[in-house]
C-alpha cells in the first residue's frame, strides 16, 4: 500500500490526546496542508511508513506512528517533537457522506418513492416529434466545462432533447441527473392544428385521448424505451410552478442541489420567455449555464438579449466554453452556435 497515496486529499479533524479540539486540515496533493493554519503545520510527508508534518522552515514537527482505520476512517495519532517524546498529536478522519441523488430526493418528496417512469408504457412509444434541436456537441462541451450534478430542462415535449442528453451524459460516464418540468399539455399551435392534422392522417402532436393530450405517456414510453429511467425524472408542471416548486424544496431543506445547467426550450412568446429567464437564474448556481434553443425565433432572441443587458455575466466562463467549444460566436456576452444559445451566471 502506498501510504501517501493513501492519505491525499484526505480531511481530517486535528487535535490532541488529551481530546482539545485544534483545526480541520487537509493533506493536498502538492504535500502542503490547507485549512488549518500554523507555522508548525504546514507540510506533510510520508517517511518511513509514518506522517510526518514540517514546519514553514520544512523542520519536522510531528510524527504520526500510530496509524490504524476505524470503518473507513484513518486515525492517526504521534509525538510533536518541541514538547517531548510521547503522544500528543492526533488526526481523525472525516468521511464526507456521498452527495445525495437528487432524482432520489425528488422521488421521496414529490412521489413518495412511487416514481412515473414505473408506469411507462411502451405502448406509447413515439418517436415522430421533429422539433428537438438539441446538439450533441454543445452537450458535451457543456458536461466537460460544467460538470453538473443537476440538469433542469423546462419544456421536454416527448422527450427528445432530455434522451440526447442522458446519451451524452452516459458516453462520458458523468454523474448528471436530469429533471424535466413541462405540463405535456401543449401549446396553442398544437391544440389549434390537431383536428386538421387527425383529419389529413398526419402526425399529431396531442395524440388525444378522452379529450386528453397523451405527451405525457408519450415522453414516459420514450423514456424508458431509450433505458434512461434511472437519470432522468419528469415533473407535470408549468416552467415557473417547476422552479418556485425547487426553490421551495431547497429552502425546505428538502433538495440538497440546486441545477447547474437549466435547458430551457419553453415559453416561445414575448414577455413570456423573458420571466422565464427571470427565475431560472435566481434558480441557478453560480458559475452554471443558462441555455436555450430557437435563436431564430424573434421573440426569443428578443427576450435575451434584453435580459442578458439586466445580468451580470460571467465572462472567464464564457471563454472557457468558448475555448472547449469553436462553433461559439458570441453576441453581447451570450454564446451562439445553430440556434443555441448560452449564458454563464
């Protein structure tokens, strides 16, 4: 076993036998100390099979030759050489719990564990939307410069766009989760044409039955039949009852992350996308992207550009997109690339 591989990176509670509580340190990579800061603490070796912490002038000041795990915890514990020979040192392991799920969470308080995507029917399977815009390759520079936790797209229709998603997240073994929130019940345009449509026995977006669109049903099936249950969940809801419902949870202590990318392919209507804009970025992380479709729609293009001029922009993150991904343009501090279009809070 290699000892210092072994340790690195590793956080500790610092402190002495006597039980005196000193610090919280951490042994970084480099072989500094972070955290906790002292003179007498501020390197740190592995020698002989044993730690060993030097001073700023790299004099030895302790040496940890008890060393023993607990569980998972390594415990530590040695003489600090100014005082005398004999324990006086100890270091004591503190194991971070993993991050929870946050489809786990939702699933427990939203659905009491009982989860739609258990009710798919492959009956339902529809592949015929063709408006998912979606493009693979900003997904990816995305998930590499991003690396979220918490995918949020509002506006999922059938599924199209959250699937190319999970395939990406997937290919590049990312621990993405991704939440969609949509009524599935249509918009204007839908409602307007779909007797037209069923009469001309074309495809139709509502599909309904019992005077009810089956999206829903439709983006459950797609879901399931593409094998990405497991990270992707739906929430039937409005974009912004979606977003006031998660920052309630969050607030609630209920939902331990808030999304780093938002998708947003939604409202389409002036004014409309603009509130959108609006509360996904007071939803956002910090450093995480706010992106969307349909940049040749005037009403969208409209409303981000102006709502881009009432934001401060992170500037380095957009030149670290940029520099991942060369298909950028950029246009008042929003990245572009075939009707995408990018924010970074």
């Amino acid at each position: 076993m290699n000892l210092a591989e072994e340790l690195k990176a590793r956080t500790f509670r610092f402190g002495r036998v006597n039980g005196t509580f000193i610090g919280v340190l951490t042994l970084e990579s480099g072989g500094t100390l972070s955290g906790y800061k002292n003179e007498n603490e501020a390197f740190w070796s592995v020698e002989d099979g044993k730690l060993v912490f030097r001073n700023a002038e790299r004099l030895v000041t302790t040496v940890f030759d008890q060393i023993r795990r607990e569980s998972c915890a390594y415990v530590l514990c040695g003489e600090f050489l100014p005082r005398g020979p004999g324990p006086w040192h100890t270091l004591t392991e503190i194991i971070k719990p993993p991050p929870q799920s946050v489809i786990g969470e939702l699933l427990s308080e939203l659905y009491g564990g009982d989860g739609p995507l258990s009710y798919a029917d492959i009956r339902y399977r529809d592949d015929g939307y063709p408006h998912t815009n979606l493009i693979p390759d900003v997904v990816r520079s995305v998930l590499d410069i991003v690396k979220p936790r918490f995918w949020l797209e509002l506006g999922s229709m059938l599924g199209g766009s959250a699937i190319r998603v999970a395939d990406v997240v997937k290919s590049q073994s990312a621990p993405t989760e991704i939440v969609c929130v949509d009524p599935f019940t249509g918009d204007v345009n839908m409602w307007a044409w779909e007797q037209p449509k069923r009469k001309a026995n074309e495809w139709q977006f509502l599909r309904l039955e019992r005077g009810r669109p089956t999206i829903y049903d439709r983006f459950l099936a797609n879901v399931a039949s593409a094998g990405h249950s497991g990270i992707i969940l739906p929430i039937a809801a409005t974009s912004i009852v979606g977003i006031k419902l998660l920052r309630r949870l969050a607030s609630e202590h209920r939902l331990s992350a808030f999304p780093s990318v938002i998708y947003l392919d939604s409202a389409h209507e002036p004014d409309e996308t603009f509130l959108e804009l609006q509360n996904c970025w007071g939803l956002l992380e910090p450093g995480g992207v706010l992106m969307g479709d349909d940049w040749g729609w005037e009403s969208v293009r409209n409303d981000v550009l102006r709502f881009a001029q009432t934001v401060r922009i992170d500037r380095i993150g957009c030149q670290r997109l940029a520099e991942r991904h060369q298909s950028f343009t950029e246009q008042e501090g929003i990245l572009l690339d075939r009707g995408q279009w990018i924010l970074v809070k």
